[in-house]
C-alpha cells in the first residue's frame, strides 16, 4: 500500500466514532462506481457499505466485453456483501447519437438480462438510466420509457415477486415535472399502482445548494401515487465538471452535505434510499479549468481520500447501510 493511502487511512481510524444503530436515520446510503475494484479499497470497507449500482448499456447481452464487466463487478459486490442495483442505459453517450432501441427489442433483452443477473444474485433493476437527458435516447421518447418500465416489471415480477423496480428514473433539470405527467398520462391506473420506485439523480440542487428541482420531482409524482417510494439512485458533490464546476475539492466536501440533507428533508416523502456516485475520481485538479471532466469522486484515481471522504464518512453514520 502506497505511503499517502496508509497515512491517511491511520488519520481517518481516529475520527469520531459512527453514531449509535439506534440513531441512525432508516434511509439507507451506497456507493456507485463502474468499478469493481472499489470492493478492494481498505476506504470503501471501513464504510460498511451495502449497497450498490451498476449500469449496462441495452444491449449488454449481445456485448461480451460489456456482460463479462457487469458480471465481474456483480460478483465482486456480492462476494463483498454489497447488493446491486442493475440499471439499463444507452450504448452511446454521445448528446441526441444514440439509437432508439425499439420496445420489442428492449423487451427480448430485458428478458435476457434479468434471467442472467438474477442467477447472480441482483434483486434490484432500473428500467432506464435519466430518461430525461440528451445523452439518452429516451429524452424525446416518453412512450419508449413508459414501454420499457412495463417490459422490465413483467420480466422482474415474474421472476421474483420481491424485487425492487425503478420504474421511472430522471434528472433534476428544467422541464422534468413535464416529462413525468407525460410518462404518467401514458399509464393506466393499475400501472401508475405498479410504479412504486421513482429514481431522481439531484447533481444540480446538491452542487447548487437548492431543493426545488427534487422536491417538484417528488410533487409532481405524488400527484398519481402518493405511496411512491423515491431513491437518489444517482447523487453527489463535484470536484468538477465543466466551465461551471472548475475543480474545487473545498466546494466538493462543502456540497456533500447537501446530498444527506435533503434526503432527511425529505423522508417524510418517502425518500428512501441514496446511492452517491461515484467512488473514484477521474482528475487530478491541476489546471483542468473549463476542460474539467464530470468528477464526483471520494478517493483520487489512485485510492487517496479526498477532503470530501472524511465529511461523507462523518455524515453517514447517522444512516442506514
């Protein structure tokens, strides 16, 4: 182990002690990242983390290279003790590229996917990542996203009456209260029953210090169900991204704070779940500028703890795992 990593893991031993189990809040916080080396990190273990997500791109199974990385860091997380939640993506990230999948084709390879993963032992599944955004083919396509919960729930619940579906998974930005009633006005009654788990990822009111973006997410979802559960299966403070996040790792310790705040304020909504995202970074915060690349990373690429770690693990042992 590198000199830096073992000095700084000998300072994090000594921090405060977790809160006691009884004070903990019942919402339960994870850890998202693409990789399976996480699972080896002596800082992701101290954590006690059990929760994960892994996305795949829609066509995962045609893909080897794909499929053997997902199976590699499921099973990494299971033999962790850590569950996954799998959600379907694109296969292109590039803004308005990437191809619509059709709904008889996402409904053949969801039935594919769910029967490989549950075998590995997933109980938890995303029908599609941010439906909402440019990078994804379903930002102009609700009928598409309506079409994909109602495949992958089928295929979940036929399986396994248990697991979790995030029917609806979308961004805090503008226009999403809109792109939610047109997804719900496609839906029957018994569909918008079915529709229990809402997925939100809140980047711009964490690293803006705002709420209104998450709580018109929830508003304007409770409208059709009121017992909808709400997870941030995407979430968390930048060190940079972009011209309107140069790389700051002061700022990004200050911002995570906001990721369990409004959780808390929320919980009463139904809020149940948080997955901050990601664990490694990516920059190494010398004159990245405006060329900054998305970076929400705990630990620098190369395991260090970055400022933002210590606040995180602080803040965490008031909740759940």
């Amino acid at each position: 182990m590198p000199a830096k990593i073992l000095t700084t893991l000998l300072a994090l031993l000594v921090l405060t002690p977790a809160a006691p189990a009884d004070a903990r809040s019942s919402i339960r916080v994870g850890i998202a990242d693409q990789s399976p080396r996480m699972f080896e990190s002596p800082f992701f273990q101290q954590l006690n983390i059990r929760r994960t997500r892994y996305f795949v791109p829609a066509d995962v199974m045609q893909d080897k290279a794909e499929r053997l990385k997902a199976r590699s860091f499921v099973q990494a997380a299971r033999r962790a003790k850590v569950s996954t939640l799998l959600h379907i993506s694109t296969a292109d990230l590039r803004s308005k590229r990437g191809r619509l999948v059709s709904t008889s084709t996402y409904r053949r390879n969801v039935g594919r996917i769910v029967a490989y993963f549950r075998k590995l032992g997933v109980r938890d599944f995303g029908a599609w990542n941010e439906v909402n955004h440019k990078t994804q083919e379903t930002w102009n396509r609700v009928g598409h996203a309506a079409s994909y919960f109602k495949s992958m729930y089928r295929t979940v619940k036929r399986r396994c009456r248990s697991c979790a579906v995030v029917g609806l998974d979308i961004l805090d930005q503008a226009g999403a209260d809109r792109y939610i009633r047109s997804f719900y006005a496609r839906l029957s009654r018994t569909w918008r029953k079915r529709l229990t788990v809402v997925g939100i990822h809140n980047y711009s009111d964490v690293n803006r210090s705002r709420s209104r973006g998450t709580k018109k997410i929830i508003d304007t979802v409770r409208r059709y169900n009121k017992r909808t559960k709400f997870w941030f299966t995407e979430t968390g403070a930048l060190a940079s991204f972009g011209r309107s996040f140069p790389y700051s790792e002061r700022r990004q310790a200050s911002r995570i704070r906001n990721m369990f705040t409004y959780a808390s304020r929320y919980k009463r909504l139904r809020v149940q779940r948080v997955y901050s995202y990601n664990f490694f970074g990516i920059e190494n915060g010398t004159g990245c500028d405006r060329n900054c690349r998305f970076d929400a990373g705990l630990v620098d690429p190369d395991g260090t703890p970055r400022p933002v770690f210590t606040v995180f693990k602080q803040k965490l042992g008031s909740y759940s795992r």
